[in-house]
C-alpha cells in the first residue's frame, strides 16, 4: 500500500487525498502513530491540500497513539475520536486476520538508487556508505531531524555538491519536528554560501508559515504569504488558516488587514482563489481587540453587499462565555439590523445555534419567534449538527432537535445524534434515538443501520435487522456517490 501511494503520485486523475485516507487507515488499524505522522509530511512534500477529514483522521490517530503531532501541522485541527474508520475491527475474526498480516513477514522494499534532481546516487547501508546523501535521505524519510542535521554537517565538511531538493527535505524534516532555529540556520547558511539558491517550494514555504504562526512570529509569517504570492503561487488554505487563526486569537486586527490586502492581489493572478474566509476572522479578531463597533461597522458593511458571507458563531459563542452582554447586546443590534434591513440571515442563525449552544433555550426559542426564517437556513443547522457530532456533543444536539420540532430535515439530525452517541460508545443513547426515528417514521441509512448493530452486538443486545456486510468506507462512499447525484 506504501508503494502503490508513492508510485501513483503522478499519475492523471488520481485522488491523492483519498490514497493516503487509506494508507492512514492502515496505519491506525495497526496503531502506527509514527507513520501517521509521517504521511502529514509526504503530503506537505507533494504539494497536497489535504481535506479538513483526513487532518482530524491523522489527529485522531496520533492522540490514539500517544503520539505528539508534528510541530508545523495546523493546531486548529483537533482530535475529535471518530471510531466509524476503525470500527469494522471489532469482529474478533477481522481482528485475527489483522494480528496475522502485522506478524507475517513483509520483505522492506530496498532502496537501490535515490533520484534528486537528474542526480542518481546509490543507497548502500549507513554504516558503510561514505557519501553522506542517503544518510540525509533516509533520515528525512524516517522524520529525525537531528539525524538529518548531522549527516547534512558531513556532507559540507566533505565539500559534497548538496541539492536544492535534497535541502527542502532537510528543512522540512526540520520544520515538522519544530526545530524552527535549527531551520532559518541551514537556510541562511546554504545562501550564505550559494546567493542564488532559491528555497521557493509551495510546500516548504507553507510550512514556515504555519510554524513562524505557531511560534508567534507572525510578521515572519506574512513576509513568506507574500513571497508566494509575488512568485504567483497560492499558499494553502491550512497555511493562511492557521496564520488567521493566530492572528484572531492574538487580537491583531492590522495583521489581518495586512494579509488580506496580499491575498487580495491573487484575483489579478488566478482565476480561483481559494476561500480564506477573513472577513469573519477580522469580526472575531475586532472583538477580541475590544473595537466592538468597528467589529459591528465591518458585520454590517460585509452583509449589505449581495454576495457578502460571514460566519460568526465562534465569536458569538466567545462573546457568551466570557459573558460580556455589553458587547453582545450591541453585536445582537447590528445581527437584527442586517435580517431586517438586508434580508440577510446567516448571522441570526448563528446567534441562535450560539444560544443553543450556551444551552440559552429561553433566548433560542425568543430568536426563533422573532425570525422565523432561521428554520429556513437548513444547510447551517445541518452544519451545526454535524460539528456537534464530530465533539461527541449530544446534549447540544439534543436541544437543538427539541427546540425546532417542525425543522424539514429532521432525518440528518437523527443521523448525527446516533452517530455521536455511537462514537461515545452510548448504546441506550442510541437505541433512544432509533426509536425516536421510527416514531417520526425516519428510516435508517446503511452507515446508521451498520452502526446501531455493531454497538447492539458489542454491548450483547440484538440488533432489529440483519448488519450491513460491507465495511464504513464502503457504506461512505456509496452514500457520497447518492447525494452527489441527487445534487447534480
């Protein structure tokens, strides 16, 4: 499986994020924290965006293992347990075969050459290998920094010509284990020597963002955003994410405006821009910076445009549990400005999930009296359940199913509330659901009909129907491949 996702890497119409969502599985079926570790940097090496999913997969996986995650991978991505990818291990006699094909022997597959740049170098063993390239190549591939660092050491005192390729990988193995210094002193040293070398993969720059964000030095990372985008490249989404995220939480409103005005020069380059979402980040960082009416001025302006999009639960919910009324009070003013003058929904629909959220019911129920539309807003709340249930989050979608009894979707919201009780390894929580489904006349899915049997099976109960054969992936897929053609 190793193989087949590093050989299929350039290959036309291959879903790289979906071959190493496989590879992860593996590596989780097999508690192999390490090497889940490891796929976070071949993704970052490939250029690869990774889906929020398979972030949260690999958090998963590595908060399993006790194993700490890489120091440049984004910290907005938390472990949130999600027990559907590993769950078809349960059966004792998938658990058998897992043991016997971990214990069978498995031939590593031998490096006979290493190709950098038109260069091809021989891999003989560390011991007796005098060049010093595959000592750096193999310690990047095994994620030791010092290793790396060491063999590098040798090859300049050797006078050993040292590729820009080969560098990137020193500098990234660097990066993923938080040795930002150790970094910017290789980096610097190798232009010290060479002034024309160019250190501009989209991958590396990405990390030294997200690790210049992580370690406070945000100017350092908006300085590598603009390099990108003077080059003509996009930073990824996770990289400017994660800056953002820092930035919000910091309360440094110019930082933000000074990232939006470069990111703003990729409309005269691209044609597709990636979605930032900075308005809503620049609302929470005014907030934070105490400039509640410029946070209102600026929620105001976004919404009258037509096109304008703000998402603001997160703030909302902050505001409530720091429990500063003033600030909300007038935020609440300027959220009923923008619905009644603007017809613009959204923010009310947050300000009732946050309310939902903060288990304020009476507040709820008075925003849905008022604003009736917010039942309207399905794809949000629909959103809100699923956020909620990745967190395990029963009881806050528990309210929010009793405070909109007459909501049109109900069916997602009992497919949620079974899933987080399920991954809570609450099974009367989620035979209660069940039966309330069939009290509503809501039909199972085949993922929800998988899931109550094997939580039945495992706490000794029956299940009501005979278990779907197929494994969650299977189930998963096949029920993406429905709504993609229901949506189409």
């Amino acid at each position: 499986l190793e193989q087949l996702v590093v050989q299929t890497k350039k290959l036309f119409g291959i879903d790289r994020d979906v071959m190493y969502t496989y590879l992860l599985q593996y590596y989780d079926q097999n508690q192999d924290g390490e090497k889940a570790a490891h796929v976070w940097t071949m993704m970052q090496e490939e250029d690869l965006l990774p889906k929020d999913s398979t972030l949260r997969l690999i958090a998963n996986i590595l908060h399993r293992n006790g194993q700490p995650q890489p120091a440049d991978f984004p910290d907005w991505i938390t472990a949130q347990e999600d027990t559907s990818s590993s769950s078809s291990d349960s059966d004792e006699d998938e658990k058998r075969q897992a043991v016997y094909w971990r214990m069978g022997p498995r031939a590593r597959p031998q490096q006979t050459a290493v190709k950098d740049n038109g260069m091809e170098v021989e891999a003989e063993s560390k011991a007796s290998e005098p060049n010093p390239i595959p000592a750096i190549t193999r310690a990047c591939s095994e994620g030791d920094a010092d290793a790396a660092n060491e063999a590098l050491a040798k090859a300049e005192a050797q006078g050993v010509p040292l590729t820009v390729g080969v560098l990137n990988k020193v500098l990234s193995t660097n990066l993923a284990r938080g040795q930002l210094e150790e970094a910017e002193d290789i980096k610097n040293r190798m232009m010290a020597k060479d002034p024309e070398i160019m250190f501009n993969s989209a991958s590396l720059r990405n990390r030294f963002i997200i690790t210049y964000a992580i370690k406070d030095r945000m100017q350092d990372a908006i300085k590598v955003v603009e390099e990108t985008v003077n080059d003509g490249k996009t930073p990824s989404v996770t990289s400017v994410r994660t800056l953002l995220h820092h930035l919000t939480s910091s309360g440094n409103v110019e930082g933000i405006r000074q990232l939006a005005q470069i990111l703003d020069k990729l409309k005269t380059v691209r044609e597709k821009v990636p979605v930032y979402s900075i308005d809503s980040y620049l609302f929470h960082a005014l907030l934070n910076s105490n400039q509640v009416e410029e946070a209102c001025n600026h929620l105001e302006s976004i919404m009258s445009e037509s096109e304008g999009k703000m998402r603001i639960v997160y703030p909302l919910m902050e505001l409530m549990e720091k429990q500063n009324d003033a600030a909300l009070d007038r935020v609440s003013a300027t959220i009923e400005k923008v619905a009644r003058f603007f017809n613009r929904y959204n923010p009310v629909v947050d300000l009732f999930l946050a309310y939902v959220n903060r288990n304020n019911m009476e507040e709820a129920r008075h925003q849905l009296e008022r604003f009736p539309a917010i039942e309207e807003e399905g794809n949000i709340i629909v959103g809100y359940a699923a956020l909620c249930s990745q967190k395990k989050d029963t009881e806050a979608l528990t309210r929010l199913m009793e405070v909109l009894p007459g909501f049109g979707n109900r069916k997602s919201l009992h497919y949620f509330l079974l899933r987080a009780h399920y991954d809570k390894d609450d099974v009367d929580g989620c035979w209660e659901t069940y039966q309330g489904m069939l009290t509503e006349g809501i039909e199972l899915d085949v993922l929800s009909q998988k899931r109550l049997a094997q939580i039945l099976k495992k706490h000794g109960r029956e299940a009501p129907f005979e278990e779907p054969p197929e494994s969650f992936a299977f189930y998963k897929k096949k029920l993406d491949e429905m709504r993609l053609e229901a949506s189409s």
